[in-house]
C-alpha cells in the first residue's frame, strides 16, 4: 500500500498540489516505519520526494533533512 502511496505524492508533486503530495508522501512514510522488513528504495524514493516537495516551496532547510535521510 505504501508504493501507491509514494507514487500518488509523486504524481500530485509534478502536479504542483504540494499539500496532496505531502499527505500521500507523509502517509507513505509513516507506513513503512510500521511495515516490519527493509523497504530501503521505497524509503529512499519518499524522501528525496519530500526534499524536492519542500525545495520547491522555498523550505530549503527542511528539504536538506529530508535528502539526508
């Protein structure tokens, strides 16, 4: 469920509908912490997502902490 979710965040962020692509990328996020094994692309996809999401609306510090992750 979390891969549906990564993906619409990303399809909402090239849409430019910032706040849906958070929610879905949020939730994608939160889901994979609780989903028990190693998700490390899906992990890794999220978060570079969210780093361009917060890039994009000019929170460079945020951005910053989420491509370290």
């Amino acid at each position: 469920m979390f891969k549906s979710k990564i993906l619409l965040g990303q399809t909402y962020l090239s849409l430019k509908d910032y706040k849906t692509a958070g929610n879905f990328l949020e939730s994608g996020i939160e889901q994979i912490a609780n989903t028990p094994g190693a998700f490390y692309f899906w992990n890794a996809d999220a978060h570079y997502s969210m780093g361009q999401l917060n890039e994009e609306l000019g929170n460079n510090q945020q951005a910053a902490g989420y491509y370290e992750k």
